[in-house]
C-alpha cells in the first residue's frame, strides 16, 4: 500500500532544507494560530502527536528520530504535543527528550487521563487514587511545575477522573482540562458531558473523508466555547493511499498547500471550530511539512467543500 513517503515522492515538494528557513522567517506572526476560546491565549494550528510510529520508535532503543521530530517542531514554531500514558513509552521518552533538549517551556503539553482499561464507559469506573498516581506520574515526565492541557481517555468515567482533573485546574497545577473520543458510537456520550461539564477542550477524529463531527459536535463547541484538538486528519494514512500519484490540485495550492499532507491538515484546521490538529509523525521531515500547513491561508467554507468533493471522487484504497 503507498505511504506518506511515497506520496511525497510524486509531489512537487518544498525540500526540507528549504522549507526550514522559509518557517523560521515566518516568526511569529505569518504562523497560523488559533485562541482557545475559554482564555483568549493562542496556539499554532499544527503540532504533534504521540500514537502510531511515535510509539513505535519511542518503544525502540534508538529514540534519535524522536529527539529530532521534537526539535523540528520547536524550532518552526509549533508547540502543542499531545500524549498519553496508554501510547507505550511516548509519554515517558517525550518527557525526557524535551528536558535534554532545553525546550520544556516552548512545549504546550497535552496529555491523557484513563486508568480504565479498554475504551472505558459503560459501568466501569475508575479508581481515584490510581487516577491521581497517574497524573503525578506525568507530572514526573514532563519535569515542569503545571501540566498545559490534561483530558480524560475515551470519556472514561467522567464523574470520578474529571473530578480529579478539576482539583488539579484549581489548584493552578493543571491549566486546562478536557475529555476526548475517537469513536463515533461515543458522540452521545461526549456532546452530554460537553453541555453538563465546564470542559476547556475535547480532541476528536476529523478529516476530509470523516467530517461526522462538523455536524455532531463542533456547533456544540462553538456554543460552549469548547477548544477542539483533531486527531487522526490523514484518516490513520488511508488517505495518503487514495492521492497516491496524483498531484495536488492547482486550488490548494492556492492556499499554499504544496504537498498532500498540508492539503488534510489545511481542511482540518479551517472549520472555525478546530484550535489545532495534532498528527502523528516519527519523521522529522514530515514534520517540517505538517507545519508548512500554518503557512498560506485556510481554506473558505466553499473551498473546504471543493476539498472534500475531491477526496470523495477519488476510489478508496483497496485492504
């Protein structure tokens, strides 16, 4: 099956060496950033993400990549990195890296909470003193005195772990705090806490060819002020394999989407709901690229639309 690097072997890229300097003179104020709507205080469009070959690596004993991945994201003006002590040794390797690196405090560092195991709901519930243990230990990780963003695992027995979550925002240890769902079937469940909970922010599934949460849950965003972070906007790669070949239409790159990646991640940030989308990379390359993406404009509301007609008139990749 064609990969992300595939893809950008058919695309008329920006070299990596070039498009470094092109986002270093970009600071600060060309880099797309969005307010998190409870505060006013703004984040770069794109940051980073911990699951897939991040975990990958993170469980290897070379963790160089990673070392450098999170350098590039820095050192181009991105910041967010979002985690989770369920993604293997992310959590842990990412902590120590951005302390050996110097770069703790150009990190806005979002991660997880859920000692349930599985995806969590239902009638599990969670245990307060292990829900504690685990936040003390990111805590740990990470090094520093407050924690950026924390959110609840899979909307995970909210009651007892947001609970926990609150007494850590009160305390001024914890600035802002959350829940998230990848999983469609939990909307209910997400878009209920959204209205009876004080939430800062959720993280969600959202990409040209899944866009169920514009209709579902971004206008309850909007309405409560909600900060969105979107996970998974290359639909977990499949995307990369429906544009294998083809060249990025002349309209995006209007936008100054030069490669497929920037095109997903322009449409994932564009919805006025979105405050940043958070792929997953173990590539410094790929990296530099995704921030590219806070280059240009986003699209409009009628581009957006043309973006997803043309994602759709594509075949699927075939399993």
């Amino acid at each position: 099956m064609p990969t992300r690097r595939d893809c950008l072997g058919y695309t008329a890229t920006l070299s990596t060496a070039a498009l470094l300097p092109r986002l270093a003179a970009a600071q600060p104020a060309d880099i797309i950033k969005h307010a998190i709507p409870k505060t006013g205080e703004q984040i770069p469009i794109i940051g980073l993400g911990s699951s897939a070959t991040f975990g990958q690596i993170a469980r290897g004993a070379d963790v160089t990549p990673l070392r450098d991945v999170l350098q590039s994201l820095v050192d181009a003006g991105g910041a967010v990195f979002d985690t989770a002590p369920s993604y293997g040794a992310s959590e842990e390797v990412a902590g120590r890296l951005v302390n050996e690196l110097g770069v703790r405090d150009r990190v806005f560092w979002a991660t997880k909470l859920n000692v349930l195991r599985g995806r969590g709901g239902g009638s599990a519930t969670a245990d307060p003193a292990a829900a504690r243990q685990q936040v003390e230990t990111s805590f740990q990780r990470f090094g520093g005195e407050t924690i950026d963003l924390i959110q609840v695992h899979n909307v995970a027995d909210i009651p007892t772990q947001l609970g926990i979550l609150k007494e850590y925002k009160e305390s001024g240890r914890v600035r802002y705090i959350g829940t998230t769902s990848t999983n469609k079937g939990q909307y209910p469940d997400l878009a209920r806490w959204m209205r009876d909970e004080p939430l800062d922010f959720i993280g969600i599934d959202y990409a040209v060819d899944n866009t169920s949460a514009a209709n579902e849950i971004f206008p309850l965003a909007i309405e409560r002020g909600i900060a969105v972070l979107v996970y998974v906007p290359f639909g977990r790669s499949s995307l990369f394999s429906r544009v294998a070949g083809r060249e990025v239409p002349e309209f995006a790159r209007e936008l100054g989407a030069t490669t497929w990646a920037q095109f997903f991640l322009k449409f994932a940030a564009a919805h006025p709901a979105v405050t940043a989308v958070t792929p997953a990379t173990s590539d410094a390359e790929h990296m530099l690229d995704n921030l590219g993406a806070a280059l240009g404009r986003l699209p409009d509301a009628a581009e957006q639309q043309r973006m997803i007609e043309f994602i759709s008139a594509l075949p699927r990749a075939q399993a």
